[in-house]
C-alpha cells in the first residue's frame, strides 16, 4: 500500500517523514537520490560544474554511473553563490528524472539549512519528470563576510532498482564587494516539443545590492547546444544594477530529442573594481507532450519607487507548442505574496491553456520600503495527454528610489587663478542624495569650449554607474593666460535609480587675477621753483597693467614733510585700477633756497590678493 513523502522545515532542517510507492515493483525501495549538476546532450551525466567560486561538489556513492532511475538536481548558479552581507540572492533546484519518465515521492531528507538561508516551511514532489514541476527555490541573505556549504539530501521512488546515495553540495561565501546575479526565466528545466515546439528564455542580470557593476561580458554563446539560439551573440552590458537593462533572450526549438545542462560563463567588474566572474545553469529537454509555459511581463526585475510607484505585473500562461491544457489553478497561498504584492491568487484558475487562450494572473507591486527579494509561485495543470503535473514561477523584484545625482566641485567657491604662475585644479565628483546607484551619466557640456583657461584631460565624461564615494570623477584645470572672471555651468544627464531621465548643473564661479603693481607717478617728476612760489604736484596711482588693486595707503612721508611742502595728513584709496582715479595733492611754496626729495611710502593689495609696498620719490629745488 502506498505511503506518501512529505518533507518538513522544523528549525530550519528539512527532514523525510515516510515514502514509499504502489506502483513500484516488488523490488522497488526508498532510496538516496543521484545528483547531477551538468549533462551532455547524450551519454551519463556529469559529476560537477565549474563557475566563478569552483566546482559545485557532489558525494558520490559506491556506484560510478547513475541508473535510468537517477535524478538530476540542478542549482540555477554554476559554482559558488556568492552575495555581499546584507543583500539577497535566490537560488533554485531544479529536479528532474534523467530519462523523463516520471519518479515519484522526491523530498528532501534530513537537511539542515545554515543560518542565513531561508526555505519553503515545506518541500515535496509527488511527481517528478521532465520540466519546471519540481523546483526548489532557496534564499540566501549573508549578514557577515562567511564561507561555506549547503549540503542537499533527498530521496525518491525509482521505477527500477535503487540508485546509489548521493547528495548535492553548494558553497556560499559572503563577499566584500557585490555580485552580479543571473536570474533566469523560467526557472527549472526548459521544455519545448519537438519540431513544433519553442520556448523563450531570459535572462536578467542584476546586481545582489543594487550598487553597479559594469564591463559584463559572456562566453560560450556562439556555440550553443543544438535546437539554443540568439540573436545577439555578442551580448555585453556597460553597466549592470536594477530592473532589466540587461537582459539576454534565448530561444530552445529543438529539431531532435534531446537534454542536456547549458551553462553560461560570465566576466564583469564589481563595485570596487575587481574582476569577477559567474555562471548560470539552464537544465533542458525536449518533451512529447504540451508543456504550460508562465511568461511575466514587464519582463526581468520588476521596479517600483518606493512609496510613489505602482507597477501592474502581468503572467501570462501559455503551452510550448499551442496544444490545449486544462484546469490550471494556483498552487500558492494567498499570503505568499511578499510585502508591497497584491493580486487574487484564492481565486485563479483557466479551465483551458493554450495559445491566445487569454489566461493571465494580474499582480501589482507598490512597494512602501527599501526591499528587494524573490515571488515564488507555484501552479498545477494537466497536460493535454490528461497528466497532471506542476510548474513554478519567480520573478525577481525591487524597491527603488527617486534620487538626484549631485555633482560638487572641491575646492568649493570661486576658483582664483594667478595668470602665469598658478594654476589650480578642480575636481567634479557625482554621487547620489541617498546612496543608491544612478546609471548611465553623461557630461552634455562639450569640454572642448570650456570657458578661456579651462581644460580636462577627458576628452568626454560618462560614468556608467553612481553611488556614493569618488568614483565618478571629472578632473579639470584652470591656467588662465589673461585677468578674467565669470561662472562655468557643467551640465549632465542621467538615469536615477527608479529609471528616470533626469539631468543637472552645476555652476563654477571664477577669477584669473595678475601678480600687478601698483606705480605712483608725480606731476610735474622734478621740481625746480623760486623762493615765495607755490607750485601744486599731482601724484597719481594706477596699477601697471590696468587690473584692479586695492587698500591704497599712503603710509610714510605726509606727516614730517620737508619745508615749504604741504598736503592732507593721511591718504588712502580703496581701489586702484585704469580709469579709477587714485591722485594725491602736495603743494611746494618755499621761503627759503633748499633742495631735497620728498620720499612717500605706500602700501596695498594687489590684484592676486598679494601685500605690497611701493614708495614715490620727488626731486625738488627752490632758488633766490
């Protein structure tokens, strides 16, 4: 008699309570399962992956080669998971039977989840064949630089003998800077018939914190497994953050029978700079029968800005090849939905699936905080064979804001120049009001018609992401070759982090002053007067070369004049500069014959804001 598998999270371990089949054999047992982490298209399965943290690592039995019973499990990252603390990442397990035909009772055994994953309060699958109908989605969110591995222990029912004990291992390790993560759609094995069938697939890259990352580069695509193709085989992205500016589309018509495991490597540069790599399972196989297909539009991660935006999420279900299913319903409770998600999922059903058939699930997303995460929704249908089978769903989300670039100038003020001697330099840096990441900046100021003594060693200026710190920088210069002032405006567009254009200014005020003097000239140079004469003299100040300076003071001379000369007791001017009069009045009426000069010592400010002295000489002699 039939005893079914259920499994159970308690403490955070998933624990087998009882399994067994009626429709096994006689011979038939519960048994640990096979894992396979990569296949070919033909032959046995492959022990491990490679991807950017290593090897994915399997335990394997006693046995080299799994039976036609074997089970293969498939993480959706080839290699080691990787997240920066504080951020999240989901990761699936995609099980399917290595021939197609359908093994009963899988469920998890005696797995323990580490501390910072999270899991279903319950995982089970009555059924497993080929496609998305057995997926186990996890979630890792590291509060702490970590390393480690999750160990996965399941079971299953084989329909011929006992496949060895096996369980999968994946290592996790929490990292300094961020990750780039590849979030494929739809989850779990891709299906499509053969000859008339076809299935899109997506996928979106992001980054765990939102912070960018940029240069993001694959391999492997201009050698696809046959019936995979794309249209943009040199895929590449400049920047990678939130929502779906970076997405790649495959497509899998198969021509042939056939599965396998298509593993995507991928090259990009983190947040700090460093060079990193990743890489993404996509388990596949051909079916004979009509497969329901779950296609979310807007497609990639859904954005929404927090506490102002809405954003209506479509899920359109359909079948790979147009044959007709019926009676989907969905499998997930009404309070699965995370926070900032609505939608009636109690009340959801399409008694036909097929193409055009119109069956879509209407969600919105109107997020109040600063979250991001995973909706995981699971769905059942029969197939148009009359199979009842399960499919899952993720779709990937998160909350952004309406932020501003800001771009300050350091030093700060007016910029003040001495032409021909000093030469400041300025630095521009962008960064955003909250923290979060902008993308896409763009200097639209042409730095080739700066203002006169105005140059950066950037020909151009973008940065494909801002966040915070110096890293988007503009470095310009001011070498003046002439006494000038005004304001350099730089202007900049830019995407914020909800995806808006949005552009800014910033304005520079300026100086280029001269290292000026300031020259007393008497009128008339020399004097030479008879006694009982009165002879006025006109001393006027002006700078050499007719730029400003200012706090004239005649300091020295006026109040012990020699004989016979007079003028006011103290003189001053507060600027001096060409056509600013600047003069002093003396008056020489001698009574007596004498000789001598009048020495007048003056101090002042320059037009570079230098203190300086000067002194004015006048020769004079007074005859019977």
């Amino acid at each position: 008699m039939p005893i079914f598998l259920r499994a159970v999270f308690g403490l955070s371990t998933l624990s087998l309570l009882a399994g067994c089949n009626f429709d096994a054999g006689s011979g038939s047992s519960i048994s640990i399962g096979s894992a396979t982490l990569s296949a070919s298209s033909s032959g046995p399965p492959v022990s491990s992956v490679s991807g950017s943290g290593g090897p994915v690592g399997l335990t394997t039995g006693t046995i080299p080669t799994p039976p036609v019973d074997a089970v293969n499990a498939t993480p959706s990252v080839a290699g080691t998971v990787s997240v920066t603390p504080g951020a999240t990442q989901t990761i699936t397990v995609a099980f399917t039977s290595a021939d197609g035909r359908p093994v009963s009772g899988l469920a998890l055994s005696n797995t323990t989840l580490p501390p910072d994953w999270r899991g279903p309060s319950s995982f089970a699958c009555p059924a497993t064949g080929s496609g998305n109908n057995c997926v186990l989605t996890l979630t890792y969110a590291p509060t702490a630089l970590e390393t480690g591995t999750l160990n996965i222990s399941y079971v299953y029912v084989g329909d011929n003998i006992s496949p060895p004990g096996v369980s999968l291992s994946i290592p996790f390790t929490a990292t300094v800077s961020n990750n780039v993560v590849a979030t494929p759609a739809p989850v779990g094995q891709i299906n499509a018939a053969v000859g008339t069938g076809a299935q899109s697939v997506s996928i979106n890259f992001t980054t765990d914190d939102g912070n960018a990352a940029t240069g993001l580069t694959l391999s492997g695509l201009a050698s696809l497994p046959a019936g995979w193709s794309t249209t943009t085989p040199g895929f590449s992205c400049a920047i990678i953050s939130n929502g779906s500016g970076c997405q790649l589309v495959l497509n899998y018509a198969p021509k042939a029978a056939g599965s396998g495991t298509l593993t995507l490597g991928y090259g990009y540069t983190d947040a700090s700079g460093t060079a990193r790599t990743g890489a993404v399972n996509l388990p596949y196989s051909t079916t004979a029968d009509g497969t329901v297909v779950a296609t979310v539009s807007p497609t990639g991660q859904i954005n929404a800005v927090q506490k102002m935006g809405t954003q209506p999420v479509a899920v359109t279900f359909t079948t790979d090849d147009g044959q007709a299913a019926t009676n989907l319903s969905l499998l997930s409770a009404p309070t699965s939905l995370p926070a900032g998600w609505s939608g009636s999922l109690s009340s959801f059903m399409c008694a036909t699936v097929s193409t055009g058939s119109g069956c879509q699930l209407v969600l919105t997303y109107a997020p109040t905080a600063l979250t991001s995460g995973t909706v995981s929704l699971n769905y059942a249908y029969t197939t148009p064979a009359g199979v009842y089978t399960t499919g899952s769903l993720n779709i990937p989300y998160a909350a952004t804001t309406n932020d501003n670039v800001v771009a300050t100038a350091a030093p700060s003020g007016q910029i003040n120049a001495i032409v021909g001697e000093v030469s400041p330099n300025l630095a521009v840096t962008f960064t955003t009001d909250d923290a979060r990441t902008a993308t896409a900046l763009q200097l639209t100021t042409d730095l080739a018609a700066l203002p006169a003594g105005w140059a950066s060693s950037d020909s151009s200026f973008s940065c494909a992401g801002v966040a915070s710190g110096a890293t988007c920088q503009l470095p310009l210069t001011y070498a003046p070759s002439a006494a000038d002032n005004g304001t350099m405006t730089l202007r900049y567009t830019y995407l914020n982090n909800a995806g808006q254009s949005k552009s800014g200014s910033l304005n520079v005020p300026y100086r280029a002053t001269t290292d000026d003097t300031i020259v007393g000239t008497p009128s008339p140079g020399s004097l030479t007067v008879t006694t009982g004469t009165s002879t006025p003299v006109t001393v006027t100040f002006a700078t050499d070369d007719g730029n400003p300076a200012t706090a004239l003071s005649v300091t020295s001379g006026l109040s012990a004049l020699p004989a016979g000369w007079s003028a006011a007791g103290t003189f001053a001017c507060s600027s001096v500069s060409a056509g600013t009069a600047c003069q002093l009045a003396l008056s020489y009426q001698p009574t007596n014959p004498d000789s001598g000069t009048v020495s007048l010592g003056f101090t002042y400010t320059n037009d570079s804001g230098s203190a300086k002295i000067g002194t004015v000489l006048i020769p004079y002699t007074a005859t019977p």
